[in-house]
C-alpha cells in the first residue's frame, strides 16, 4: 500500500539538470531500503519554479525539496521516507520558517497563483492516463457527449469569456460558433503548440505535464463543431513534449476516448501530430495551417477566416494550448465559476514564464487582473543583486517593454494594450538598470528579421531597414533624423504588413521609443549608452584620483593601450582599447570604470 | 471503454492516490512517529494499517503522515490524530490491531478511544 508519494519533475528544465538520474538514484534507494511498496516516485511535469530544478516534492507532508543531487538522494530516502524526519537543510529555504516546514502553498512563490491551465503540472505523472482520470479528467467529454447539445457546450464557453492566451485573446467560443454555423461537413480542429516566442515555455509546460486536458479539450471542441479530426502543430524543437503527447495519444485511443463511437455516443474523433521545423511565423494561423498542408509555411491573407476556410480549403478552428487547457475545466465547473476569476473583459488566469533579471525565473498562473508589481516582487522575488527595475517585457518580439510607472496597472488584454504592449503568450522578461533599451529593440528585432517569412515587403525590406537604423544608433553614428525615421517606418509597417509577424515587430521599438525616448537621445546626441552595454559607445577611463600608478593594467592590457610611468596616474588609449575588460579586472584601487 | 461509468471506476480508484498530493491538508492528519525509536518499536506495521484502512475506506480528506521522534520513546509507537478545530490526540504502544480501533472508532466514529491514549496510559 502507497503512504508515501515522491514526485520529481520532468520538465524540461529540470530534466536539462539531470532529474532523470535523481530518479534512477531514488528508485534503487527505495529498494535498497525496502520500501518499495510503501513509497511510490513518479515523475511529473513542470512545478513552475525552474530556477530551484531539480525539484522534488514528497507527499503526504508536502516537503519541497530543491536543487537536489544525486547525492542527497540516499539521505532523503534514509531520513525522511524511512524515519519521517525531514532533511530540512534540503528543504527549500522560503519553506523552513522557525524550525517548521511550510506548506509549498505558504510561500510567496505559490501563494498568490492561481493554477487552472497548470492544476495537473507537477502534481499528476503525465504518462499514464489513469492518473488524470483520478483528477476528474475526460469528465468533461463524458458529460458533453452524454449530456450536452453541441450548442449548448459553445454557449458554455462564450459565456465563460474565455479568450484566446496565444496573444491576441479572440473570444474562443466566438471562433467556435463561426466554425459550427458552417454547413456540416469534414472540418478541423487545430491546436497551436508552436510556441516560438523568446522566453516563452508555458505551452511546453502543459504538453509535458498534462498532454491529456489537451486531448480532452479538443475533443470537445470536435464534438462542438462538428469535426471528427484534430492536429496539434508542435514544435520539433520540443522533444519531451512531442514524446509525452505521442503517448497520451495512444493511452487515450486505447482507452476509446479517441477513436470510433466515443462512449458509445456515436461521436467519433481522433488526433494526428505535425512537427513545426522551426519557422516563427508558423505561428500564424494561416501559415499553422499552410504547413499542416505540407506546404511551405507562409500566411495568406484574411478573410476568408479559417473558420471559413482554414486547413484544406474546410472550416477550421486553432486554438492555443493553454486556451484548451481551461475548456475541461470550465465545462466541469460552469462558465460562472470561470468568469468569477480575472477581470470584467479578461476571465480567468493567465500563465506567465518568467525570465531575465528575477529571483524566481520559472511558471506562474495568476488570475487576470494581478498587478506586475505582484508578479514581479510578490511572486517572482523581486530583481536580484539589489538593482532597480528598469522594465518588463511582455509578448517577445510582438511586444513592448512597460516601463516602472505603469507597475501597477492590472494586466489584461486591453490594459496591455492601453500602455503599448501585448499579452502575447505569456513571456515575461525583467529588465534591471543594466539592460540598455535601444539594444533590447535591437536584439527582438534581429529575431523577426531572421524569421520573416519574406512573402510581404513591409515585413521583408521594412524590418531590416529598421534594424540598420539600430546599427547605426548603437555604434554612435546616430542622428536625432534617424529616430524620426525610424518611428515613421515602424508605423508603415505595422499598418501595411500581411500577418501579425510584420504588424506586431515593430512593436518592441515604439515602446521603447515611448518610453525610453532619453536612451535613444543619449545614443545618438551624447554618443553615450547609459546603461554599459553598447560597445562602441563605451569608454573605459582611468580616475586619476583613485590610480596609484601600480602599472597592474598597463601589463595586463593585450594591446597596449594603456600608458604612465610608475607611481603616476595612467592613461586609456581610447583608440587603441578594445574594451576587453581586462583592466577593470585587475585594478585593486577601483579607478578603472566604464562611461 | 465504452461507458462513463468505466471512466468513474477508473476515478474513484486513482483519486486516493493523487489527491493525497493536495497542498491543502485542512483534514484530519494521522501521524504516525517513524524515528529509530518508533520502528524499533514496530511503527512500520501500524503506519500501513492506517494507509490501509483510510484508502479501503473511501473516506477523503485524511492524510496518514509519518514524523521523526516526538521525544517519549518509551511510549512509540507513538501516533496523533490532529483534527482541525479540536485538540490533538495522542495514541502511545499501538499495534496494527490498535490502528484499526483507532480508525474505526475515532476517524469514522468521531469518538478518541481514550484507553489507547497517553493519558491513561501514564495513569
């Protein structure tokens, strides 16, 4: 008989630092001591909180043990599973308080979140179905195909107001009802899982840690439009996703809960996977769509909306992951219980993958609503090493950078919007004093002048354009014409680009522009880069005051740029520097600095 | 499978096991004390006739926890039940027999089996 359950994650984070070995380790140790019986492992999917992976939580006690080592394994299995004690000096810190151990709950990490689309991740082994039938999984189809008219389950979801967390947040159940008012016929049911965005891994998150609410959801939303047929376009770049969906697959038809004649109701539905090769634009629904075809991925223009026509030429619907990953739940519990979560205009929670200069990088679901200041110093722990917050950075290269004084705007769909950003799928990027705007603009736009697709000029030739101005401004050959021009030609391609790729790039640079007018001014008036980061706007300096003339640097210096005769102040050759940094290194005095 | 209730079979019989990995431990807790002192003593044999009886009985929200020694080793195996809003009870030399006492009478019943408990016993 079970007592003990020990999970350990299999994300890919934590999987990157060796959880499978901690496992192996942990499964011999358990034998070893003969507690098989008693104490199960099972390996989960994402816990949210990567920055402390390889994580472990042992039930029923609930302990959190992080950063764990192959090494630690015999410990915890000789102490804790074996004599109760638990290792607190494995623990993690925020959970050891005063000699007790806190609940994962009571810390600040998890305290504020809310998990609906991550209620299995780290909970349920993602592998084997029956633990998500113990969660009252596949209910939801059971109840929709013995219970519910197809219209009635669109109406569910309308009236939840769920919309779409891929970015551009469009009602779900509108797009559903434009598919089913389409005459019968063969239609498609899509998900998109090719989540390209820099920093963005929630999508991952949920196909790794439970593939099957998104089966689930889908073939709800089969059954309410229509259709006997779903893809999930995943990115190749996703092995242990592609791997856990394949097997969730299987489980799932073996069980009749995909196939023929599902639960007997006559409603059949299946699911076929394609792999993205790698292309942003992909994510495109249109293009999504064009690639599922076998063709090359490009988007086309709109209308007619895939509703209409979509994937061969037949009435489609595409939705994103974590969209699905709410339907199941929102059936089971009602459209009430959904639209009491979130804001008026933005139901429910959202997922955001934290990243950049933040204590706590890792996954965190909040409800709709949540201030950025919450997610960042409430949840995330704030920016490390004592710097300031200089900004976030939401939607990757479709959106902007929200500057200290909009913190406290609750985020929403149209609040971001209001303050020149996007939701995007979730990525979160915090940027401290050391970040440099105008190179953020530059390093986002790099990205989608590599991935335009080429189809359209304004996204082809605009982007890159847009990007030799950059150049120009970061190696300090800037002007203040080249601002204005570069704002005038982030305008034109946003308003004439075929897709949202072109529409939505130029977006990192206007409100950077917005924002952080000063830096661009800085760049080109000043020929300064305030925050240290633009090479060739960058001077390394000698303060005479603090040289004691110990001529450490002038040796140390690889090309010689550095002159003064013993016990006398020295001097940087700016010409001959190449800003190696060594000389900072090595002066004991700190007199050397950056300017 | 072709019916829901194959689906509910499947449920009810995972939902012991993942629930236990709930966060929220708002029931009851038995908590068996499993230090050297205790399994010396044969706290392992009672740990599992409580896993047992809770998982046969279907009942949610109890949770059978294991603790390092309490500190009255004389008394292992040594459990407590800790029921939200009452006092903690205290159950000293129990036995896989006892156990089952305990969960019949005082987890289904409601009513602590006071001749198992530290009071009596240090009478």
């Amino acid at each position: 008989m079970v007592r003990s359950t020990v999970l350990i994650c299999g994300g890919t984070g934590c999987s990157s630092s060796g959880s499978a070995k901690i496992k192996d380790k942990m499964v011999e140790e358990i034998k070893a001591a003969g507690l098989e019986n008693e104490v199960k492992v099972v390996v989960t999917g994402c816990f949210g909180l990567c920055a402390l992976g390889p994580i472990m939580i042992v039930y029923p006690e609930g302990t959190f043990y992080s950063r764990v080592t192959v090494e630690d394994v015999p410990e915890i299995v000789s102490e804790h599973l074996l004599k109760g004690r638990i290792v607190k000096h494995l623990a993690y810190d925020e959970t050891v308080k005063d000699n007790e151990i806190l609940s994962l709950n009571d810390t600040a990490f998890y305290k504020k979140q809310k998990r609906i689309a991550l209620r299995n991740c780290g909970v349920i082994n993602p592998e084997n179905i029956d633990e998500y039938i113990g969660t009252d999984g596949y209910q939801a189809l059971g109840k929709v195909l013995t219970e519910m008219q197809p219209q009635e389950v669109i109406d569910v979801i309308k009236a939840s107001g769920l919309r779409g967390r891929g970015g551009a947040g469009f009602p779900t159940g509108m797009k559903w009802q434009f598919a089913a008012n389409q005459p019968a016929g063969k239609k498609f049911v899509c998900c998109n899982a090719d989540e390209g965005d820099p920093g963005a891994f929630m999508d991952r998150s949920i196909l790794e840690g439970d593939p099957h609410a998104l089966i689930e959801a889908m073939a709800i939303a089969g059954y309410a439009i229509g259709s006997d047929q779903g893809y999930v376009y995943v990115r190749a770049e996703y092995p242990i996703a592609v791997q856990r969906l394949q097997i969730a697959l299987n489980q799932a038809r073996e069980y009749g809960l995909l196939g023929k004649d599902i639960f007997g109701t006559g409603f059949n539905f299946d699911i076929e996977l394609r792999l993205g090769a790698g292309a942003f634009v992909c994510g495109e629904e249109t293009a999504l769509m064009t690639s599922i075809e076998g063709k090359r991925g490009e988007p086309r223009p709109r209308p007619p909306f895939p509703a209409v026509k979509g994937l061969y030429g037949r009435p489609s619907i595409l939705n994103n992951v974590e969209t699905y990953a709410n339907v199941a739940q929102i059936i089971l519990k009602g459209a009430d219980w959904f639209k009491s979560m979130g804001t008026e205009k933005s139901s429910g929670t959202k997922v955001f993958a934290l990243g950049g200069k933040i204590k706590n990088t890792g996954l965190v679901e909040v409800p709709m609503g949540t201030t950025l200041r919450d997610i960042i110093y409430e949840i995330g722990g704030g920016i490390p090493d004592g710097k300031k917050f200089k900004a976030a950075q939401t939607g990757g290269p479709s959106g902007g950078c929200i500057p200290e004084k909009h913190l406290d705007t609750p985020i929403d769909f149209e609040n971001l919007a209001a303050i020149g950003s996007i939701m995007g799928s979730g990525g979160l990027i915090v940027m401290d004093e050391d970040n440099c705007m105008v190179d953020i603009a530059k390093f986002f736009l790099e990205f989608t002048v590599d991935e335009s697709c080429g189809k359209c000029t304004p996204c082809r030739v605009g982007t890159v354009r847009m990007l030799e101005i950059l150049d120009k401004i970061t190696s300090g050959n800037g002007t203040l014409e080249d601002i204005d021009k570069l704002e005038e030609l982030c305008n034109y391609v946003k308003s004439a680009s075929l897709c949202g790729l072109g529409q939505t790039a130029p977006n990192p640079v206007l409100s950077t522009l917005q924002y952080f007018r000063d830096e661009y001014v800085a760049h080109v008036v000043d020929k300064k880069c305030p925050a240290g980061v633009c090479k060739n706007l960058m001077r390394y300096v000698i303060i005479e005051d603090k040289c004691k003339g110990c001529t450490a640097c002038a040796r140390k210096c690889p090309v010689g740029a550095i002159t003064g005769t013993v016990k006398q102040p020295h001097v940087i050759d700016a010409e001959k520097c190449v800003k190696c940094g060594v000389c900072i290194e090595t002066c004991k005095f700190g007199a050397i600095v950056k300017q | 499978m072709k019916s829901l209730a194959e689906l509910s079979a499947i449920r009810d019989k995972m939902k012991n096991q993942v629930a236990s990995r709930a966060n929220d431990l708002d029931g009851t807790k038995i908590i068996v004390g499993m230090a050297t002192c205790g399994i010396a003593a044969g706290a392992r044999p009672v740990l599992n006739a409580f896993v047992e009886a809770v998982a046969g009985s279907g009942i949610e929200n109890v949770t059978v926890a294991q603790t390092g020694c309490i500190g009255i080793c004389q008394y292992e195996p040594v459990v407590e039940v800790v029921e939200p809003g009452k006092d903690k009870v205290t159950y000293v030399k129990m036995t896989a027999e006892k156990a089952q006492r305990v969960f019949d009478e005082h987890i289904k019943g409601g009513k602590p089996v006071t001749e198992f408990t530290i009071g009596s016993a240090q009478k």
